[in-house]
C-alpha cells in the first residue's frame, strides 16, 4: 500500500465522527497528525483545513532539506576540486574557507590579533602559544583558492546554502506551531463540544505571531 493511499484510507475513516475515544487520544491525533483530532470530532471543515496545511508544510520541509544536503555536498566537493581542503563536518572550518583565501591568510591575522593581545598587550608567551596552537590550521587542513572566481562562486554556494537551512527551519517552525494549534483546539473542543470555539493566528509586534482561542459562552 503506497504512503498516498494510506493517507486517503485514515481520512476517509476521520472524516467519520468518532465519539467513544477518551479526550487525551483526540488530543494525541492532533499532535500526530494536524487536523486528525478535529475530524474524529466531526469538525471537518476545520480538520481537512488544518491537514491539508500540515501536508503542505512537510512538503515543503522534505524539499527544503533535499536542497539543504545537496548545496551542502555542492560546497565541499567545490571546495575540495578549487581549494584543495579535505572535506570534513565541521562547520567553522568551511566558515573559514568562505572568509580567507588561503588558510595562510586566515593564519597570519590570528597570529596578527594572537601578538597584539598576548605578547604586546599582557607579555604572555606561554598564552600565545597555546593560541595559536589551537586556532591555526596546519598542512593537513591548509588550503589555497587557485581563483578569485572560484573564492567567489564557493561564497554564492554556500549563501544558497544558508537560504535553503533558513526555509528549511522555518518549514519545521510551521509544522510545530499548527500541532500547537491543532492541540490547543482539540483540547478545547473534546471539553465541551456543543461550545462554539475558534483557534487561529494574528500578528503580533514586528516579527511575532500570536495564538488566538476564541470561545463563545
């Protein structure tokens, strides 16, 4: 049975009022499954609504995430063929790569700031070394751009690549907040429901988002 049909399959059976199931496992559905809890209480307009939203939103993360790893294999293996750095998972490392040409570049400014502050500013030798000990790159992990145009095209990969993590993030923040809300409604609506209630989104300040429950008494 393919994933599609499944999903047709257990709407179809929510779409059917469910009344002989205990509050928690109403509320459960919903965080399970957006929208679940409201069609198993014969709210179907309100359910279908929230699960079609829910739908989108994971298509949306899957896809995300899709670009996410593959801008991310992109960069490395561009870094590796233009630069000539090994690939590894650490993320200050490619942060680096971005900022400095060359990993000799990115050694003389620590050693640059490592003098000022240790050596001139405190006249602690001992401090500098381990400084520089731990904030330098040796032969193993050095690495030289053989362009500036190659520099430059390996910053714009790995800006698209920040984009996509950003959509990605805001994907999973999407999905979160409408269990959130499905829960919340659900909640209400299994304590009473012959009370009219509402649960939906407004702004809130600049960059903020509040949850509204609308309950009529």
């Amino acid at each position: 049975m393919t994933k599609a049909r499944f999903l047709c399959i257990l709407i179809m059976i929510l779409a059917v009022k469910i009344s002989a199931l205990p509050r928690v496992a109403y509320i459960g559905m919903s965080a399970a499954l957006p929208g679940s809890g409201e069609l198993a209480l014969g709210k179907s307009a309100r359910g279908m609504t929230l699960l079609t939203f829910d739908l989108i939103s994971l298509s949306a993360f899957l896809g995300t995430q899709t670009q996410v790893d593959d801008l991310t294999k992109s960069f490395k293996q561009y870094a590796l063929t233009h630069a000539g750095v090994p690939i590894k998972t650490d993320e200050r490392y490619y942060q680096h790569i971005q900022q400095y040409i060359s990993s000799k570049e990115f050694n003389r400014f620590q050693m640059l700031m490592a003098r000022n502050y240790f050596l001139i500013y405190q006249y602690n030798p001992d401090g500098y070394s381990e400084y520089i000990a731990a904030n330098t790159y040796g032969e193993d992990e050095s690495w030289n751009w053989d362009s500036d145009e190659h520099f430059r095209k390996y910053r714009k990969l790995r800006t698209n690549r920040q984009k996509a993590k950003m959509y990605n993030n805001l994907s999973l923040g999407i999905l979160l907040l409408n269990r959130a809300v499905s829960v919340i409604d659900t909640a209400i609506l299994s304590a009473n429901p012959n009370k009219a209630s509402n649960v939906y989104f407004s702004p809130h300040g600049e960059d903020g988002i509040m949850i509204n429950c609308k309950i009529d008494f």
